[in-house]
C-alpha cells in the first residue's frame, strides 16, 4: 500500500511538475500592463458567478510578445504565478476571454488547481486546451 501512494504521489509530480514547485518566466521579456476596463468586468463577472471575491488591483499583468512563452519546459498561452500573483499572457490571446477568465480564476481561488466547480461550473467552461 506504501509503494502505491509513493507512486500515485510520483504521478501527480510528473504530470504538473510546475504546479508543485514555483514556476519560473523572464519577466525581464515582460512587458507590465495595466488591467482595461473589459479585464475589470470580466473579474466582476467572475466574482458574481463563481461566489468568490478578491481585488483585481492585487494582481499583476504581464504580456509577453509572440503566441505562447514557456514555463519549465512548456509553453502557455497564459500563466497566473502565485509568487507575487501575476498574470502573464501572450500578446496574441491577451483578449480571449476564456483564457484571461481562466488566470483571472487561479487569481481568484489562490490556487493552481483547476477545481471543477469554478472552471466548468457556474461561470461557464473555463477549461483550456493550452492549460
């Protein structure tokens, strides 16, 4: 039974190996931008749908120029960092909805975890393909 939770414990590493350890991007290949207008409604409708409340100011934006920057190994469309809580998105997907909703819910719950009640729940299907 021991070797079997060892194991099931060495699965869960392997398959989010970013999630256990805090992730790491060149911020220095960031560029620091201000939430829009149509970010705050987005966080407005995110606290009213999913019950859960935070401060959009709290968070850091970062774009990074191109489609996707990687993250130990693989490469994202957009990240939310709990070190510092930032949000880095590439410039190309920097407007898609479902991908800023879906940093913008890490941000919320505080968690790289993508529990089912917030990304597929009440506020809709915030699941991502690049994710």
């Amino acid at each position: 039974m021991k070797r079997l939770l060892i194991f099931v414990s060495f699965l869960g590493v392997a398959c989010h190996p970013d999630r256990i350890t805090a992730p790491s991007v060149d911020l220095a290949l960031a560029v620091r931008v201000e939430p829009s207008a149509q970010y705050a409604q987005w966080w407005s409708d995110l606290e009213a749908c999913s019950g859960m409340w935070g401060t959009l100011s709290a968070v850091s934006f970062y774009e990074v120029g191109g489609y996707d920057f990687p993250v130990k190994g693989h490469d994202f469309w957009g990240y939310w960092f709990e070190d510092g809580n930032k949000i880095v998105l590439a410039t190309a997907h920097a407007q898609d909805k479902t991908l800023v909703e879906h940093e913008m819910m890490h941000a919320l719950l505080q968690t790289g975890l993508h529990p089912a009640l917030y990304f597929n729940g009440a506020c809709g299907d915030l699941t991502y393909p690049n994710e």
